[in-house]
C-alpha cells in the first residue's frame, strides 16, 4: 500500500500502486496494508450524533399531523397565520413573516415527505 501524507505527517490517501511524483502527490512511502495509520485512515467515521438525532427527529415530525399540516399550507394560509400568531406585528411585517414561513415550508417539504 502506497500512501500520501502531508507536512504534519497526516495520511490524505492511498493507492496499491505508486503514484507519479508530482505536486500532487508528494512525500509517498510504501506501507504494509496493515500499518496502523492506514487501518486508522480506512476505518469508518461513526456518524456525527447530530445528524443521527436529526433524522430521529425527522422522523418523528413526519407522523406529526400538526407540523406536515404547517408544512403543507400555501402561502395565503401561512400569511393568515403570521397575521394570527404575531399580533403586535405591522401588516407588512406579518404579510413578510408568512412568506417568508411559506418559504421555509417549501424548502423543508422534501425531506419530510
């Protein structure tokens, strides 16, 4: 196994042949593929906590009748309800809260559904 590595010794790839020495590729040494830095650098990353949480969670909001009958309302609909939720608003500024509401509905749709 042929591996890369940078200035601070880290590994950035690897190849079961050699690479042509360019700037591309420098600093390459050849490894037993059971080298621990190459098993190191092959090994999955577990998945980041958050994004794990993130899909329970949307996984949750999808049997949610109340969010996906949000999500699915139309722009007249999330201005009405701007109008009733945020009372102390102008009618601009609640006419602008909806749309933006509506456009924050429709960017999220797909991945609820």
């Amino acid at each position: 196994m042929f591996i890369g590595r940078r200035l601070d010794n880290s590994i950035y790839g690897c190849w079961s042949v050699r690479q042509p020495d360019d700037a591309d590729h420098p600093r390459q040494e050849e490894v037993p593929d059971s080298h621990p830095d190459v098993v190191a650098f092959l090994a999955p990353t577990p998945p980041d906590p958050r994004v794990v949480a993130d899909e329970t969670e949307r996984d949750a909001c999808k049997g949610d009748g109340t969010i996906l009958a949000l999500i699915n309302q139309t722009r007249a609909e999330w201005v009405t309800w701007a109008g009733t939720n945020f009372p102390t608003l102008t009618a601009a500024e609640r006419a602008r809260m909806g749309v933006i509401c509506w456009m924050l509905a429709v960017a999220i749709r797909r991945l609820m559904r």
